[in-house]
C-alpha cells in the first residue's frame, strides 16, 4: 500500500469509528441523520409477532416516501395475517425489465423490558450507540435502505430499470409475508438483502473486512417429547421424564457435527484467514481448508462464536416445558432443539442424527414446519462483488471484500430457493462484541450511519446505472 493510500485508509477508518467531539458518533450527513431519525421512529414500534404493530410501521415508512416524492401508485402494503409485506417501488428508465430488489424486514423478536437496562422499544442514544430492538437487526437495514432510496430520489436519479424496496412483517418467526412477498416479486432480477452480510471491526474498530452472504444454513426447529404415567413424587420409579430428556439435551448439547466445508465456505476462509487479527485462528482457517479432519484447527474454530457455524451444522436446546405439579412425578416433557444445517444436508439427515444421539427409543423428535426452505447458495456474481467493492472502498479504501455463509436464516432463502441470486450486503460495520441481535441491549453504532447509507447508494448505482 503506498503512503497515499495508507493516508487515505486512516482517514476513512477515522470517520468510521471516530466520534465528533460535538456529537459522539452521531451522523453529520443529511441522509444519515434522516437513516437515524427513521430508525428512532421504528424502534419505538413495536413490531413483535402477535401485536399487530407490522402495518403500523408500515404506514409511517409510507408517509416518508411520500413526502420524499415517491408516488402513492408506487407503494403499497399487503396484509397477511396479523401482519404483511410492504413494496416500494422507484421507477426506472426501462419499466418491463427486471427490477432489482432490495429486502429487510420490520419485525423484531421479542424484549422483556423488564430484562433490559433501558426500556427495549425506546430508542436511547448512549455513549455512541443507539440502543432498543430491533436497532441492529433489521431496522439499521430498514432505516438505510429508506434512507438511502430518498437520497436518490433528491439527487433526481433514474435507475436504468426499476428498484423495489420488499419490507417483510414476519422474517423472525413464520416467513408467511416474507413468502407471499417472494411470489409477487419472482420476476427480480437480483436480490440485495441489507439484513445479513457487513463489515466487521476488530476490538480496537478497525475494519477488517466486508462479507457478502451469498448463502446461509437451514434453520430447522425439532420438538422432542417424551410422556409417562406419573405418579406421586413421594414413589418414584425407574422413569422421570424430566430427567431423561435432560439426559437427551445435555447429549444434544455436546454432540460435535461433522466439519464440512463448501466452495462458499472455503471463500469465506481464504478471504478471512488473511484478515484476521489473531494468527492462531487463522492458521487453523488455513490448517481446515487444507484438511477438513485436523483436529487442531477444529478445535480452535469450534471455540470461537464467530467461527463454529461456519465450519459444522450445530443444534442447542432452546426451550423446556413439563411437570405438572411440583409434588407430582412429571407426566410429559417437551424441548425445542434448534439447529442450523450446513448447506447440502437436509432436515430429515440431521433429524436421524439427533435419534442417534439421543439414542432413547421413548424420546419423540418432530420437525416443525416453520416455513424455512434448504439452503440453496448464490452463484457468485462479478458484476455484484465488483459494485460491493467499489461502493466499500468509497469509504475504506483497500478493505478485503469477501464472500461469506451467515448462520442465521434470512429472507434470502425464498428468492434463491426460485432461482433469483440473493446476496447480504448490509452497510453496516461492527464489532464482534457490539452484536446483541436477538439478545439484550441490542445496539447499533452511531457512526456506521453515514457510511452506511453512501455505501447504499453506491451499490444501487453501480448495479441500475
């Protein structure tokens, strides 16, 4: 790197991560002030399965599209269920062309406030992150998205061919919306996910690469029941349900799936092994593209949160239900097992392994249909990585673009599973530490904002020039 780039990098990494003195983090541009000013209003929604508050949100994105000179014939949102699917449409030059899609969703699971140190559907701006659900996963992505196709709109753009903002209700739980949304817009081109994929700091934040998610594993969900006569707690016998599907979970628990590793995966690892700050875990990266039984490597990945489901299929318990009385031996016992499947491996493979793990005949394990599909993966696309790495080194010159496979289930999944390429892009960076999706305290660093939304508008650009 020559000193004028390296000059150029500090400077990029600096408005990255540093925070104003006036203002700690916050955004100074005016499309990340409005990706800021809509997220504080998303997050004080909140759109939890079951509470309605979906077409709500919907309906306040609506009225800023509008305002931003986005016809009414251009938006609509379609109910399903207690919930739906919202469509933006900004008409391109060429309207009978395939459009190019751009997905998120408006959905977050669910907080307890009661568990939080701030209250969860209140967005609170603290110390350089704004903090509440759904910061992070996936308003940051609605927020910017918005943000981004309203900046383009003042700039007076025209797209060479239509752009679609697809806003799902439900990605979190049935993917009901995120199905029926898949279906009305199967004439995409291209898919853009701002829900998966980003760039990833270090501890002391500085970047360190940008992922784009061109695949992502099965999620699959399993009940396993087990039931039993009961009886008084003051006679027990040879059987206590709770205790043998305790038995069966801690099994679960520590089973180690077979190490696999896929063109995609062994991608990720390359591009990643050179990244990486710690040089024990990039040997083991390097040490597991070479060979997928050393034992070594194995562990080291396995250790790290960041790494485990890149190389294997994993399955946790999640959730416990039995008993009946506390002086009653138990009469049935429930558990959901959650497992996130290696792409190539189907959902009955893995529901035999668990029967082997298991290995108690008593001991019940149903799939539960949830609406996932399996994994299917994106072909890697020049024209998509060339438009992502220019649209990155507009902000970090030089940084490592890199194809990667998420862990997590997204949207992606009903487009690719019609043959429409999907790729998580996410403009957002992060630290490792910082990620709270689904946990408590979730948040979203203030500076990743303006960033975030010129990297956006970059790539919308580049992709329907």
């Amino acid at each position: 790197m020559t000193r004028a780039a390296a000059l150029s990098l500090a400077s990029a990494l600096l408005a990255l991560t540093a925070a104003p003195a006036h203002a700690e983090g916050e955004p100074q541009t005016r499309c990340g002030k409005e990706a800021l000013d809509i997220l504080k209003e998303a997050i004080e929604v909140p759109t939890v399965a079951g509470r309605g508050n979906v077409p709500k949100l919907a309906e306040k994105l609506k009225a800023r599209f509008l305002a931003g000179g986005f016809s009414e014939k251009d938006i609509a949102f379609t109910p399903v269920g207690e919930t739906g699917y919202m469509t933006v449409r900004y008409p391109g030059r060429d309207r009978k062309a395939k459009p190019l899609v751009v997905i998120a969703h408006m959905d977050v699971v669910e907080a307890k406030p009661e568990d939080w140190e701030r209250d969860p559907f209140t967005a609170v701006i603290e110390d350089g992150y704004i903090f509440g659900r759904g910061s992070d996963d996936d308003k940051s992505g609605v927020a910017i998205g918005s943000a981004a196709l309203l900046e383009l709109k003042r700039q007076g753009w025209v797209p060479s061919h239509d752009i679609v903002f697809g806003i799902s209700g439900d990605e979190e739980t049935a993917m009901a919306s995120t199905k029926a949304m898949a279906q009305t817009l199967s004439n995409a081109d291209l898919v853009l996910n701002i829900d998966a994929g980003g760039g990833l700091l270090s501890t002391d934040n500085k970047p360190l690469f940008f992922g784009v998610q061109a695949g992502e594993k099965t999620y699959a969900d399993y009940t396993l029941t087990m039931s039993d006569a009961g009886g008084h707690s003051s006679r027990p016998g040879s059987v206590d349900v709770i205790a043998e599907m305790g038995a069966a979970l801690d099994a679960i628990w520590k089973h180690k799936f077979t190490p696999r590793l896929s063109p995609l995966t062994k991608a990720y690892l390359e591009g990643s092994a050179a990244q990486v700050a710690d040089p024990k875990i990039a040997k083991a990266m390097r040490d597991f593209i070479a060979d997928q039984t050393d034992a070594e490597a194995i562990a080291a990945l396995s250790a790290e949160p960041e790494w485990i489901g890149v190389i294997r299929t994993t399955c946790v318990p999640t959730m416990i239900e039995g008993g009946h009385a506390p002086n009653a031996l138990p009469q049935s016992v429930t558990a959901n097992v959650n497992c996130r499947i290696f792409p190539g491996t189907s959902r009955d493979e893995i529901k035999a392994e668990l029967a082997k793990i298991v290995a108690n005949p008593k001991i019940a394990i149903a799939f539960k249909d949830n609406g996932t599909l399996e994994s299917i993966e994106s072909p890697l696309d020049d024209k998509v990585m060339a438009a992502v790495t220019k649209a990155v080194h507009e902000n970090v010159p030089g940084l490592a673009v890199i194809p990667n496979m998420s862990a997590g289930a997204t949207d992606s999944m009903h487009f690719r599973s019609q043959g429409i390429r999907a790729y998580g892009v996410t403009p957002t960076y992060m630290r490792s530490e910082d990620s709270f999706a689904h946990g408590l305290n979730e948040r979203l660093p203030l500076a990743t904002l303006d960033p975030g939304v010129k990297q956006m508008v970059s790539m919308l650009k580049s992709l329907a020039q």
